[in-house]
C-alpha cells in the first residue's frame, strides 16, 4: 500500500532521524516513569524539542513504536484511517486481520466505527506496543478527528502506550483521563532545555565558550531550543554574542535570529532554501527538479547534518526532507519578499505539480488554491477522484470542489459528477440533485460527453435507490439511460457495463417491471458481474439481481445468485455495507420462502454488522424481514420485538422503510385479531407504498388493507381491492404477486360465500401458478387462513400433492369441524374400519422386534371410547379387567409411555385429569371422520327438498363409503369393548346411506344411487335396507334382471351370515319387480 503513495504516505508515517542529538535522561526517565498511564500529552511552543525528544526516546529505549505525523487533511477521519491503517500495516510483524474500513455509510456511526477500528489495531500491535501522533494542533478544531482520538485514547489496552505531541494543552474533551490519571503530561515546564543540558549542546557543536558566557545564552535563550541553535548559529567560536530584541512570541524571536544567521548564508543556498519552501516535504530528485541545482541531495543532507532545522525520515526508496515548521513560516515570508508575484505563482505551480506527482495532493490542492490556480485543480480532482472515493475520502474530495468558484465547477461537469458521488450515501437528496445538475452541464456542452451522461444517469439512480423515499424519480433517468445506450452501445465494457446494467436494472424492477428489456437487463448485470474480480462490486450487482428476481418469484435463479455471492464472500474479504446487503438479501429470500430460522438467523448476523459499524442503514429493512419471518410461523411475540426496535431506533425511516414497517405490522396485528392497529397500520403502509412509487409493494400494502377490509365484514370493498392486486400483479409480470392476490381472493370469496366459484376458480389459477415455482408461502397469510384454502383446494382435488407440501412446511392443522377431509396430511392416521392400520407421515408404521401389540390395543380402546377424554378406568377395566388398581396404574402408565414413543408424537396423545384424549391436530381418526361425514349427509337431508344440493349430497355419500370399508376392527376377535362402535357404526352407514339414496332416487339419480348402494353393500352385505334400495334403483333403470339378482344376493347372504331370511317388506319389493301392474 505504501508504494501507491511514495512520498506522503511515508512522510505520515516514517520517524524522523536523529543526528547530533543529546540524550535527555531527564526526560526519558520521567517518561519511564508515566509508562504506568496509557497515555502521555507532550506539549511546548513551537522549536522547544517535543517531536525529538519523542524521537530520541523511543530510539534509546529501543522501543518498536508506530509514528504518526497529524496535518489538516486528517481532518477527514477517512483519510486518517486510511493513513494509519497503512502505518499499522508496516508495523505489524504477524499476519493479521485487516483493519476495517471507513465505508461512507458508516459516517454516521463513526463512535461505534472507531471503537472497533482502535480495539482492531490495539490487538494487531501485540501486547507492548507505542504510537506517537505528532502534530496535533495542526488538525482543525472543528473535525471530528478529535471525537475519534479521545474514543481511541479510551481504548487503549494495558501494555500500550500512546504519545501526543502538540503545541497546545489537551482539549477539555480529554479532561476525564487526566483526572484518571490515564494521561500524564508533559509541558513546557519540563521541556525547557535545563542549563546543563544547554551547556552540552553548545559543546556538542564545538563552540568553546566561558561559563559567564554559557550562563548569558541560557537566559537568553530560556531554555528554547530553537533559540539556542539559532544562536549557535550565528555566534562566532569566541567572543560576544548577538543580542535579539526584546521580542514577545517564538515565531518573532526565530524569525529574527534566523534573518541574521540568513545574511550571511552562502546565496546559492538561501536561494534553494526558498525555493523548496513551497514543498512541505521532498526528496532530493523534487528538489532537484524545482531548482534545477544537480546538488540538491548534497544540500539537503548538510542542512540536516548542521542541525539547520531540517527533519529526515529514512524513507526507501530515498530519503524523505522537510523544514521545521518555524523555519518554513520564516522562508515562506522571506519568499514573498524576494519573487515577484508572477514568480511566486510560477514556483507554486511548479512545486504543485511537483507534489501531484509524489501523491501529495492535499498540499498540491491547498498551494493552487493559494494561488487561486482554479483550473490546474480540476485535473487533480478528475484524475484521482475514484481512487479518493475508494480510500472514503469522500469528505476531502467534497472540500476541494467547493472550492472552486460556481463558474469553474460549470465548465467542469465532471467536479460536479464527483461531487454528487461523494454525498451519495451521506445525503442521497443532495447527491441527486447534484447529478442532475451535472447532466443538465454535461447536455449544455457543444459537443456533450456521452461517458459523464451514462455515469451520471447511474448515479442518479442509485441515489434514488439508495434514498429509497420515492422511486418515480427513477423514471426519467431510466428513459435517459435507454436513449443514451441505444445511441452509444459501446460505452458498456468491463466493469461499468456491470454497474450501469445493476443500476438500470434495479430500477425497473422496482419502478417499471412490465419494461420489455427488463430481463434482458437483469441477465447483462449477472453475467457482466460474475466476470469482474472486485467482491465489492460483485456484491453490489448480485444482491441487486437476487432481491430483484426473488421478489418475483424466480426462487431457483435468486438462491444460485445468492450462493455464488456466498462463495464470494468465503474467499475475499469484503465491506461491511456489501456483506450487510448480502445478509439482507439472505433474509428476504429466506423469508420469502418460509425457511424461518435461516431468516431469523440472516437478519442476527446483518443487525451484528450494523451494530458493528453504529450506524443503521439496512436496520430498519432487516428488522422488517426479521418480523416477517417470524409471522411465517406464528411468532409474534419475537414479530413485535422485531417492530419495536425498529420504532425505537434514532435514525429516521425513509417511506420504503415506513411502507415495510407498516406492512408487517398490518400482518401483526391481524394475527392478533387486533382490528384497530391494523386498521391504522394498513392505512399507514398504503400511504407509504403509494408515495415511494413501487407498484410492488403498493399492491402489497393494498392486500393488507383488503385483509383489514374483510375482517371489518366489508366484503365487497376487499373484493375490489384484490382484483386491483391482481390486475397490478399481472400487470408487471410478477407471478409471486399474481399467486398471493389469487390466493387471498379466493380466502375471500369462498369464506365468505359471495363468490364460491369465482374463488374455486382463483384458488385452482393460483396454485397452478404457485406449483411448478414452489410457492409455498406469500405475505399476510394467517395459519386459520391457510388452512381453510388448503382444505378447499383438497376437497376440490385440486393439486393435492402440492398443496400437501404447503400443508407440511407450515405445520397446517385443521379445526374440528375437518376432520372428514381425509386427504389432509395429518402426521398420524388411524384407520379402524374393516381392518386396523396406523400410518406415520404417510407410510405405514413398522416394528423392528415383535408387534407392539399392547400399546395398540392401548390405541384401539381409546377409539372405541370416542377418543377422547376416555378415563384411565375404562382403558384399565378394557386392558387389564384382572389385576389391582396399582398394578394396572402402573400397566397404565407404562403402556401410555411406548404408544407415544411408537406414535413419535409426546402431544399426540394427552394425558388430564386421568383421561385420555388424541390430539385432533395431528391424529386423524377415521371414526371421527365417519361421524362428521355422517352428519353431514343428515344435515343435508335435513333441508327443505328443493334445497338440497344433489352433487354436494353424492360427494358426502362417497366420502363415508371411503371411510367405511367394513366393521370396526372387523378383520380383529370380537372384544367386548368394540362392539358397541361396531354395531352403533354399523347402523349409522346403512341408514346415512340409505336415506341419502333414496333421496338421490327420487330426484332421478338412480345410476349413480345404484353405484353408491353396490359399494355399500361391499361394505356392510348384511345391511338389508341397502338392499332393498339397490333392488328399487335398478327397477327405475329398468334393469329387472339384475333388481332380482341383487334379492337372491341378500338372501344368500343373511343365511351364511345370520341364518336367516329376508324380511316380509324386502321379499314385497322383490314380488312387485318381478309382477308388476
């Protein structure tokens, strides 16, 4: 990372040398001694020896340390981060981590960003460690820089060290670790140069001098450094020295020792002097260049040598050169005085250029700007604008096109564009209309620059998208974005060919999905994506692709994208936002496809990186989709948490986020059966929906309020509203949507019996559609709800398998008035009639060692009693008539244990109050259904004749000959506990059947009365009266032969069963047959 930037990067980070230096054992054992506290604050005037003895003291100690070098551009924390993330890199000895990023989304967190940043780099450091900012004051009072210090400085952990040097005092926002004692400080008072220590500095440079004299230069000088050199400087080896005015401030004072001591430098090298003053810092080959002197390398290496206020840092690959602040401010003014002002800006121009190229662009910036240099500005903010925003220098980059005059920036359409793209995701409305100034400048040029107009159609769309407050802004930039790629194909080529197809893309999908190039541009952003190596950029067109294809139901297609983006991610290190995305799209299609605990758990790792980060960009979304996935399966006390936090978070909703808020809590509270919250919830989602300008979710939201509508018995309004949601849906070619308004309509329509066969015929529509793309679950579905369409469709024989798939995912049960449907997927069925079988998921129960025949016979009592509430005195008296009351409690409880354990269902078999009772919801019993169906047909038979409904009659008739298919247990010995099932079942089948088809025989249904009574009688052949009813149905066809037939079959069978003959009415039907009048 440091070769990108060969000059400043390493001045940032790189320690000064030392030559010529006199240890301070003074200080660097008062430093010892605050090693205790985390944090030293070294502070002095300018020229009073911080930085060096910082220096010195880490060089003497041998201490590893990190070294820092503050300056204004740090006032952008991106920049400081970015900075000190390539110092720790060089520092650190072991692999490690990279430290995170500073994401423009983040800005609004930055607390809960640095916290994690600082805890980070502490441990990248290892356990001893020591970081060294110097040049605090140089940072802008105003920047949030110093927030983020005094959150690290609080972070430090024990074992590291943190020293700051500054020419002022600690801010007040640091008093809380001095009064710690986590911070000591070190100041004037302890920097001043005491005597002896100025006596050996004046020896060390090889003046001889009489200790009157040595005293005379420590009171004039007091101890300041600077002053003392500066005199040595110009003193003679004997004799008197200068006296300076009696000047009042450090600058004055260096300013005029330095005058004397410049009079009698050598020209040539006052000449290099200033004109180097304009480079903060150089290498020889900058220098060489400005001044055009072959000996720069020599003059920059005496003046470091002479201690002529000049700093080195070791730097590969050349060494790196700067004046001391106090001696630049003196040349710098010196310089104005010498150049002329065409000179001045010449040489400014020069050192500009000159610091573009060693990447010193802040200084290059800041000397244009001096010399109101508006238009050699622009090439440095176009040329290094995208690697700035990558680093997130987003802030920088703003303050440097502000600065040019509206005049420039207009001649400039491109400053305007990087604008807009640095406020993006700090204030999307600004970048918006940014952009769209841009385009308006990039449209007004004589010959207009196609690449800006694409890029900036791009932008504006992803601020609209990002903004997320209304999305029919998009559509005259997607029209632009058509216009200019149907015109110019050619700009589409690597990577921007993969953002402009995402951004397109994105926006028709939420803005104009029936656009007939919308698939084809979904397909471009893919596979256009999938070629670039950047996991960045690939992650923001793949979650774009994903949430777009999933929410129209493409399932398959969207879990592939996803997996890729999975795999992706494994194997590069990606952002915070990019891998928040991704967790948002993993809980929306989770959600979307009923798989709840994957949502939930998407949406908990999505809300850890937005913690992480302290901001909420995708927290409200993610905590809607949370709620969402809870609701699939009925949680709504984790639903309402969900729904809380959202409400209760600091940042403001945008109206997509209010309009899913709403939405799902519309859903909440229709689960809740509370009326009045989804009443304003829903009017709330609708109003969000219509103004966001998504025809997606408005339709959504107007489900909800059709919801709403119908629970209010305001029937006919929730009609209407469904059949607008499905005529938006098909509208947009959205096959999800299509599938959720059929569904709900038909709940509607067949509920509440004012349009049964209109939403029969929606309900068939719907799960054709649903079928082949596996849509098993839709938004605002209640289980009660669920439930009665499943059973419509399975009672209409419509997808059974499908609909036995959306049965099992939600764990669907069935009230008690259902329990005739006997297609249903109950996990347990027992049948009892004509034969004993037990069923488990569908597959008839096995036993690995002998039959469990007691725990079955356990089960078969239960039935025979009714199954349910059948006391532990029955089952005993039935199971166990022989032994004592203790023995077959014990018998009781043991056997009651291994049914459940065979029945693999603890709940399908309960136990209360000493009573027994199989759980209706899993647990489907064919003696309940019988007596359901059975009183069914009664009911029907109960109505006035021209009400009863025939086919409805025919369909109950043959349900409760699939149920009986012979005695209870009939293939089973005779127990005195089934026999009065059996014989009460028994009658109640003949006699249903029998009136059921007299009835159908008299209203000229005698084929389908004779097939009825045939299977009937396969079930029952000693039921008389089904006999006598056969015999009269093939009389009204006609059929004598066979009405006689069926007589000789009845008589055959009462005397092999009973030994008996047919009664005296059934032998009269017999003789009219055969002897008719």
């Amino acid at each position: 990372m440091a070769t990108a930037h060969p000059v400043v990067s390493l001045a940032k980070t790189t320690r000064p040398s030392l030559a010529g230096i006199i240890p301070r054992e003074r200080l660097f054992r008062q430093l010892d001694q605050t090693r205790g506290s985390a944090i030293v604050w070294i502070t002095g005037p300018p020229g009073c020896g911080k930085t060096t003895l910082a220096a010195s003291y880490l060089e003497h100690r041998k201490l590893p340390a990190l070294w820092y070098q503050l300056d204004e551009g740090d006032a952008d924390v991106a920049s400081f981060f970015y900075y000190l993330d390539i110092a720790t890199s060089e520092l650190a000895k072991r692999k490690t981590p990279r430290l995170p990023q500073l994401a423009p989304e983040y800005h609004a967190g930055l607390p809960v960003f640095t916290r994690r940043y600082f805890q980070a780099l502490y441990q990248r450091l290892g356990t001893l460690f020591a970081i060294v900012f110097d040049g605090y004051h140089e940072v802008p009072a105003q920047s949030s820089f110093h927030e983020v210090m005094r959150i690290a400085l609080g972070e430090v952990p024990p074992g590291g060290s943190v020293v700051l040097i500054s020419r002022s005092d600690p801010p007040a926002s640091m008093a809380r670790l001095r009064a710690n004692r986590t911070m000591e400080v070190i100041g004037w008072r302890e920097l001043r140069l005491t005597q002896e220590e100025s006596d050996a500095i004046v020896t060390q440079r090889g003046l001889r001098l009489a200790p009157e004299a040595l005293v005379e230069v420590y009171e004039r000088t007091q101890g300041w450094a600077a002053g003392l050199v500066l005199m040595m400087q110009q003193a003679p080896a004997y004799g008197p020295l200068a006296a300076p005015p009696d000047l009042s401030t450090p600058q004055l004072v260096f300013d005029y020792l330095a005058g004397e001591i410049f009079q009698k430098t050598d020209s040539r090298n006052t000449e290099f002097m200033l004109t180097t003053a304009y480079l903060p810092q150089m290498t020889a080959a900058m220098a060489q260049a400005l001044t055009g002197n072959p000996d720069s390398g020599n003059i920059l290496a005496e003046l470091y040598r002479n201690n002529y206020f000049m700093a080195l840092k070791q730097a590969r690959p050349e060494p790196i050169y700067e004046y001391h602040p106090l001696l630049r401010e003196f040349l710098l003014a010196r310089a104005n005085e010498v150049f002329d002002k065409d000179q001045r800006a010449q040489l400014m121009r020069r050192s500009a250029d000159l610091l573009v190229g060693g990447q010193q662009l802040a200084e290059a910036v800041a000397l244009l700007r001096e010399n109101s240099d508006w238009h050699r500005i622009v090439p440095v903010i176009e040329t290094h604008a995208g690697t700035m925003l990558d680093r997130g220098m987003g802030e920088t980059l703003a303050q440097w096109i502000n600065l040019l005059p509206k005049e420039v920036q207009h001649q400039h359409p491109w400053t305007v564009y990087w604008l807009a793209v640095s406020r993006v995701s700090i204030s999307p409305r600004e970048s918006r209309l940014l952009y769209e100034q841009a385009y308006d400048l990039f449209r007004a040029q004589r010959e207009p620059d196609v690449n800006g107009l694409l890029l900036t159609c791009t932008g504006a769309m992803d601020a609209i998208l990002y903004e997320i407050d209304d999305f029919s802004l998009l559509d005259r930039w997607i029209a632009y974005t058509v216009e200019i790629l149907r015109q110019h194909p050619e700009l589409l080529a690597g990577a921007l060919e993969a953002r402009v197809a995402s951004s397109l893309s994105a926006s028709m999908i939420v803005r104009q999905s029936r656009h007939p190039d919308l698939q084809g541009w979904v397909e471009r952003a893919y596979s256009a994506s999938i070629r670039q190596g950047d996991p960045n950029l690939r992650l923001h067109v793949e979650t774009r692709v994903a949430l777009g294809i999933m929410w129209a139901g493409h399932f398959p297609k969207a879990w592939s994208v996803i997996q890729g983006m999975q795999a992706v991610v494994a194997q590069h290190e990606v952002s915070p936002f990019q891998l928040g995305m991704l967790k948002l799209t993993e809980a929306s299609y989770y959600m979307l496809t009923a798989q709840t605990d994957a949502c939930l758990r998407a949406v908990k790792e999505g809300l850890e990186i937005e913690r992480g980060t302290g901001a909420h960009v995708m927290t409200h979304q993610l905590l809607a989709y949370g709620a969402g996935g809870a609701l699939m399966t009925g949680d709504t006390e984790n639903a309402q948490k969900m729904l809380d936090e959202s409400t209760s978070l600091p940042a403001p909703r945008a109206r997509f986020d209010t309009c899913l808020h709403q939405l799902f809590a519309t859903w909440l509270a229709l689960i809740k059966r509370d009326s009045m919250k989804a009443y304003q919830h829903q009017r709330l989602a609708v109003t969000a929906a219509v103004e966001v300008g998504s025809p997606h979710f408005e339709a959504l939201c107007r489900m909800g309020a059709a919801h709403v509508l119908y629970e209010a018995s305001e029937v006919r309004n929730a009609l209407s509203h469904y059949q607008q949601v499905y005529d938006i849906a098909r509208h947009i070619h959205n096959h999800l949507l299509e599938f959720t308004g059929l569904m709900t309509y038909a709940y509607v329509g067949l509920e509440s019996g004012r349009r049964p066969r209109s939403g029969l015929r929606a309900l068939k529509l719907a799960l054709e559609i649903g079928k082949p793309r596996n849509f098993v679950n839709f938004l605002l579905w209640r289980p009660d709800m669920l439930a009665r369409l499943c059973s419509h469709a399975l009672e209409a024989g419509i997808e059974r398998e499908f609909v036995s798939a959306i049965i099992r995912t939600h764990g669907l049960t069935l009230d008690a008035s259902q329990l005739a449907l006997g297609d249903w997927p109950w996990p347990i069925r027992v049948s009892t009639f004509g034969a004993f079988r037990l069923l488990r998921t569908g597959e008839p129960l096995t036993f690995a060692g002998k039959a469990q025949k007691r725990p079955l016979d356990f089960l078969k009592v239960v039935i025979a009693h009714g199954g349910r509430e059948v006391s532990e005195e029955r089952i005993n008296e039935a199971l166990w008539p022989r032994i004592d009351g203790d023995s077959a409690h014990r018998s009781f409880t043991s056997t009651l244990h291994r049914l459940r354990k065979l029945l693999g269902e603890d709940h399908a078999l309960a136990l209360s109050e000493g009573k027994v009772s199989l759980d209706g919801r899993l647990v489907w019993v064919d003696t309940w259904a019988f007596e359901q169906t059975a009183s069914r047909i009664d009911q029907e038979l109960r109505r006035p004749r021209e009400h009863v409904d025939g086919e409805r009659l025919t369909r109950l008739c043959e349900q409760l000959l699939e149920l009986y298919r012979g005695a209870f247990l009939g293939n089973e010995p005779e127990e005195p506990w089934s026999l009065t099932l059996r014989e009460r079942a028994r009658h109640r089948f003949s006699r249903a059947i029998g009136e059921a088809c007299r009835y159908l025989l008299q209203a000229e249904s005698a084929e389908k009365t004779a097939d009825l009574l045939e299977r009937a009688i396969e079930a029952d052949s000693v039921a008389e009266g089904l006999y006598r009813s056969l015999m009269q149905s093939y009389a009204r066809l006609g059929r004598t032969a066979e009405a006689a037939e069926t007589y000789n079959r009845c008589r055959r069978a009462l005397q092999t069963a009973l030994s008996a003959e047919p009664s005296p009415e059934t032998r009269a039907i017999y003789d009219r047959i055969l002897q008719p009048s």
